[in-house]
C-alpha cells in the first residue's frame, strides 16, 4: 500500500469536514465574505484562499510523499477555538466569531492529516488568517500617531500649527487627520503581501520575521510622510495639489513606490529554497493507515464543531423580547430635571429604550444619555465602532480630546472615559465634557473589551445580555464641579432604575 492511496479516505475527510463547518457557521463565512466584497481595505481577502491553496499545490510533492495519520490531540485546540467563536457570537464581535472559523479550519485539516503533515502545511494554513478582516481597532491609535508626526514636521519645516484633537490650522488653510489618513490599508496590503514575500523569498526563520518586521513598520512611516508631503504640497500650492480625489491617488502611488523598494532592497538578501530530502520508501515513512482511523478522528471533529452553534441556539433560546420599563428619576438630590439645552446627542444606533434628559440645580447644568440594549445581534448592538459620541464627518460637532479619568459612582472610585465636544458652529467656542461607561448586567466598565467579556460571561451564566451606556455631560466651564457632584447624588438611583429594567 503506497502513501498516494492513504490519502484518498483523508482527502474525502477533509472535504466533509470543510462542507460540515460551511453548514454549521455558513453566517460566519457569508459575512466575512460580504466584507471582502465591499471594503477597499479589506478586499485582499478575496484572494488568501486562493494563495493557500496554491501555497499547498506548489509543495504537494512534500506531503504528498507521507502517509496522514489523523490525530485526536488536536480536538483540544478545535474545542478552544468552537468556544472562541461561541463567545464572539454571543457578544456580536465579527472579528471574534471570523479568526475562530479559520482557526477550526487549519486545526480541523492538522487533526486530519497528522503532526508530520501539518508542520509542512502550517503556513499555508496559518495565512488564511489574513483573510480575517480586523483593523479597524487600530484606527484611533494610527490616526494620532499621524497627526502626532505629521504636526512635529510641520514645526520643523517652519510653519506655525494650531492644533485641537486631529484637527490642525496652518497659515494656508484647515486639515484633518480622518479614517482614510490612518494608513490602516497600506499596513493591512503590507503585512499581508510582506509575510507571502518571506515566505517564498527566504528559508531561514530569523530572515522571515526581519521582513515580515520590516513590512509591518515601513507602511507607518510611509504613511506618516505621505501626510506630511499632501500637506505641504497643498501649502506650497495654494491647495491646488493634494487636494480632493488626487489626495488619495497619490497616496497609493507614494505607497506602491515605497513597497517596490522595500522588495528590491529585500531580495538582496534572497536565500535559494533548500531541497528536502526525499522521503525514504520504507514501511516507516509510508506505514499504511486504516481508513477506520480517519472516520473516527473526522467524526469526532464533527460533533465539538456543531456543540458550538447548537449551544448558542439553546442560549438565544432562553432570551425572550420584555418591555423595558426605564425611567430617568425627576429629581435627585439637589438636581431637578429639564429637557436638554444642546442639540448634541450621542450616536448609539438602534438602542431598545433610549432616554435623554438634563438637570439643574443652583448654578449647575449637567446632561445625561442612556442607551439600553437587550438581545443584541451583529446590526444591534451596545459595544461597536459605530457607537460614538460624535460622528467624524459630523459638520457641528468634534471630539478635540480624549483621556480617562477617575469619578466615584456608586460608592467606589472607577475609571471612566473622558471626551471634550467642541461646537464648530454658533456660540464661540461652545465646549462639554463627557463621562461615559458601560454597564454590563449589573457591572460598571470603561473598557470595551471588559464590556464584551461580561457580556459574554452573562449570557454563558443564563442572565442574558442586558447592557447600557450611561453618559455624562457638562459645559466645560462648570465640569469639574458639576460631573462629579451629580454623579455622587444621581449615582445610586441610575443603578437602581437600570437593575429595575432588567428583566426577572
């Protein structure tokens, strides 16, 4: 019995167990490809798979010569990534329930064809994680450092910067570091098509992870220039150049040109791939591997990739649709209730009760938003990029900084994020600082991630997913004063009016 029939019982295996997870996470699969289709930044996902599986074609010959022998131990980390997707589908994270999928591919195809295999295949498989499409978090972080650079330049260069948030004023006009400015396209292109690139360029893994490092800093630094120059060529032009649909056309040139060089300077270091040995012919390197075994292995496999979807079934199950009965208290303490005076409002979409409201005492005026969300889903939900307190093409309103600070609510001093609003129209410099945090079921967080974890942990435990943004707001000029001693009256009964919405 040669190694060519051994395969035959794992390839049919491996198909059956690749239609099984497209059956049970087919939701999972559809909406990572639907982002592939209408995301520039992530639109090279369309093409990973068809990379991996030329990556394993290009080698055949390698695994091709061994024999599979499917092995049980990898049900362990099937199992772990099964209970990664549960808890990114009952706290609606994509990200999440999307790295999850790839990762019970790869394992479910390892299981199947065994350690020696695997380590052959091991890239291939671990590459389809690019396909993944995550990056969004980064934005934030990648927009200030831009703006951080692209300020320290500009000084540098001479020329006098204004600057509030990620908005700056030169003497030649208004720019604003947003989304497409954050570079987060060129880093997602480079990383992926960089870690391709040493992959087939180099053998040795220190070279490998050079390049891949190399290709993760290049594109920030690119980026960082590439701001800088749109600038000053719109300075130097009188914001003739640089402006508009050329803005980002010569973004992707200047980007192109720069990932050209680095493969240029990268191929001088080129290694020739090392042949391997063939595989002796003995009983050893091709021992005969009943089919038995691989039926086994597969069905195993099969049954902890439905415990997931199954569970999570039973669990939105036990949710039912209540009437949230939430009631913002008239009056507290030395506060009393009043319809808002600003036309600002948090955007938090598709809340299941959403209540806004003002209060007053002597010489005070503090605001307060709660959004609550019940039976949150992938279009509804309280944790989300999309959930901000101002949008970034908002033509009103701007958020000029961001920072955490500390407040006593409830009786316990918490971390609470901290915002300044600026009104970009009407009244001169028109400004409110904004306390905001999340209650999960009973739980006070300023952390998105701790958010979703409680959430997720709540709905394991059968307590469902009931979960609020509370918001704080107040004139700049009294918000040192006013936050913090509404938040020591009106704390308490917030809590109490959010444990009594919950549902028995």
């Amino acid at each position: 019995m040669n190694s060519q029939s051994n395969w035959k019982p794992t390839l049919v295996a491996i198909a059956l167990i690749l239609l099984w997870i497209g059956y049970w996470y087919w939701d999972t699969l559809g909406a990572m490809a639907q982002i592939w289709w209408r995301s520039e930044t992530y639109a090279h996902g369309l093409i990973v798979p068809p990379i991996a599986l030329w990556l394993i074609w290009r080698d055949w010959q390698r695994p091709a010569a061994l024999s599979p022998h499917p092995t049980l131990w990898f049900a362990v980390p099937l199992a772990g990534f099964v209970f990664l997707w549960l808890l990114g589908d009952l706290t609606a994270v994509n990200a999440l329930t999307q790295f999850a999928v790839i990762g019970m591919i790869a394992i479910a195809i390892m299981g199947l064809v065994g350690k020696p295999i695997s380590k052959i295949l091991a890239f291939p498989l671990l590459f389809l994680f690019f396909a993944v499409p995550v990056g969004d978090f980064l934005l934030p972080r990648l927009m200030e450092w831009t703006a951080d650079f692209t300020v320290l330049a500009l000084r540098l260069t001479g020329i006098p910067v204004f600057r509030e948030g990620q908005n700056f004023v030169i003497p030649s006009g208004h720019w604003s570091v947003v989304e497409a400015c954050s570079g987060v396209r060129y880093l997602i292109a480079s990383l992926t098509v960089g870690t391709l690139y040493a992959y087939l360029t180099y053998t040795s893994l220190k070279r490998r992870l050079i390049f891949i490092l190399v290709s993760l800093l290049v594109p920030i630094l690119a980026n960082w220039l590439r701001a800088y120059m749109i600038v000053m060529l719109g300075h130097l032009s009188g914001n003739k150049l640089a402006a508009g649909v050329d803005h980002l056309i010569y973004g992707w040139v200047f980007f192109g040109v720069v990932i050209v060089i680095m493969f240029a300077i990268g191929a001088r270091w080129a290694e020739q791939p090392v042949q391997a040995a063939q595989p002796a012919t003995s009983t050893a390197s091709s021992e005969y591997q009943k089919p038995l075994q691989a039926w086994v292995t597969t069905l195993i496999l099969t049954l902890i990739l439905a415990a997931g979807p199954l569970y999570e079934k039973r669990l939105q199950q036990a949710n039912t649709d209540v009437v949230i009965n939430l009631s913002l208290p008239t009056a507290v303490g030395s506060w009393h209730a009043e319809a808002p005076v600003t036309d600002w409002q948090p955007q938090f979409a598709s809340p299941s009760v959403e209540r806004h409201s003002a209060y007053i005492n002597q010489g005070g005026q503090v605001g307060l938003y709660i959004a609550y969300y019940q039976n949150q889903n992938y279009e509804r939900k309280l944790v989300t990029s999309t959930n901000v307190l101002v949008t970034s093409n908002d033509p009103v309103w701007q958020i000029v900084a961001n920072r955490q600070t500390n407040a006593n609510f409830g009786g316990s001093e918490l971390a609470v994020r901290e915002a300044e609003l600026l009104k970009k129209q009407g009244v001169a410099d028109e400004r409110y600082v904004v306390w905001s945090v999340y209650w999960i079921n009973g739980h006070l967080t300023a952390s998105d991630i701790k958010a979703k974890w409680l959430t997720a942990w709540a709905m394991l435990t059968g307590h469902g997913d009931d979960s609020a943004a509370i918001i704080f707001y107040a004139p700049k000029n009294s918000a040192a004063k006013d936050l913090q001693a509404f938040v020591n009256e009106a704390g308490d009964e917030i809590l109490r009016s959010l444990n009594e919405a919950r549902p028995k």
